[in-house]
C-alpha cells in the first residue's frame, strides 16, 4: 500500500510540472508573442486543448476506486 501512495505523489509532480510547463512555453508565446492575432488564437486553441487532456488524464489518475 505505500508504494501506490509514492507512486501517486511522484505521478502528482510529474503532472504538476507538466501543467508549469505547458503554462510556461504555451501561454507566454500567447500573451507575449508579435504575431497576428489569427496565430495567437490558434495557439491558444492548441494550449487549452492540452490543458484539457492532461486534466483528464490527471482525474483518471486520481480519483477514488
């Protein structure tokens, strides 16, 4: 039983580093960048729908059995 709840705690930073990350390098070229609006908004499209996967994939992770 302690192995899962390890297990658990390092999947939790591993996602926890995946949202900074694609926070970092998706939402700075979205707020930040010099390219026309069309390019930003289709990079924001493309960034949420990563959000939305890996909240998925975090609720899979951890919900109650």
């Amino acid at each position: 039983m302690k192995e899962v709840r390890v297990i658990k705690v390092v999947l939790g930073l591993v996602m926890l580093i995946l949202f900074a990350l694609v926070t970092f390098f998706g939402l700075g070229p979205v707020l930040f960048a010099d390219g026309s609006d069309q390019e930003r908004m289709i990079t924001l499209g493309i960034v949420l729908v990563v959000y939305v996967a890996l909240a998925i994939v975090t609720y899979f992770i951890f919900r109650k059995r």
